[in-house]
C-alpha cells in the first residue's frame, strides 16, 4: 500500500518542497534580474514560464501530499487540477512553439516539446491512479516531480545561454 498512502511519502516530499522552493525562489530572482532582455526576445518569456511552472509543480505536488487527513480521493482531485495546469502550460507554450518550429530540425522541435508533454502526461496519470487507487499511485507523482525538475534545471540554463548571446 505504499504507492496510495501518503504517509510514506513524507520524507521525500519535505525534501522535494524544500529543493523546489530553493530552485523556484532563484529562478524567479534571476529571471527578475534579467527581465528586459527576457521580454526582449520572442520566445524567452514562455520559457521562462515554463520554468517557473516546472519548479512550482513539484513544490505544489509535495505539499498536497503533505497535507495531514487528504483521503486519495481528494489527494488525487487536488493532483488532477495541478495537472490541468500543466496541459494549459502545453497548451499555450508548448504546441505553438511545436508549430512556430516547423523549420527546424525534428530534433530541436522534440526536445522543446517532450519536457511539458511528458510532465503533464505523468501528472495526469498520477491523478488518476492515485483517485483510483491503482496502477502504482504515488510513484507516477514522483516520476512527474523528478521530470519537472530536471526540466526545470535544463530550461533554467537555457534561459541563462539565451539571455547571454
């Protein structure tokens, strides 16, 4: 019953609020510092929100399992409105930079395009089975907090490439 009892999760999740809100605070300070050449650029500005978002989902994520009395339900119904964010975060940034690409290597445009598909693919599966209580419920919640911040860290370096040249 590990995968659908939050209990156990506590200690990963403390660590993951703790990293994630480390990690949103400085992106948001550096992002801040560098604003102008950000709003500068054309496609710097959804990066950058797309960063924030990959650094807020797992904060967001740790802390509703941290929540003390969430039945898996209201667990699960709380990770499912984080998930819709995600899928607007698709929505908006994602596929129209997908089209705007349409030029560029497949390669390019699949690395743009993977990190928030892949994050809001996992995150809605983590609602589902953890509301279901089945096929693996927390662990797909941790594989979407450990894609988000890797996405994070990766566009957070970009973003620093970008702001430079």
């Amino acid at each position: 019953m590990t995968a659908y009892d939050p209990a156990p999760w506590h200690d990963l999740c403390v660590a993951l609020a703790g990293a994630s809100g480390a990690l949103l605070g400085l992106a948001f300070v550096a992002i801040s510092f560098n604003l102008d050449a950000i709003i500068a650029d054309k496609f710097l500005p959804s990066r950058a929100v797309e960063t924030l978002i990959f650094f807020a989902y797992p904060l967001a994520g740790s802390l509703l399992v941290l929540t003390p009395g969430l039945s898996h339900t209201a667990l699960g119904i709380g990770l499912a409105i984080l998930a819709a964010g995600l899928l607007e975060l698709v929505r908006r940034v994602d596929l129209p930079r997908w089209r705007h690409e349409r030029n560029e290597p497949l390669t390019w445009r699949v690395s743009h395009a993977v990190p928030g598909s892949l994050l809001a693919t996992l995150a809605v599966i983590a609602a589902v089975a953890t509301i279901t209580i089945s096929i693996g419920g927390l662990y797909w919640l941790a594989g979407a907090m450990a894609v988000a911040t890797s996405a994070g860290l990766i566009n957070s370096w970009v973003l620093l490439v970008e702001i430079k040249r």
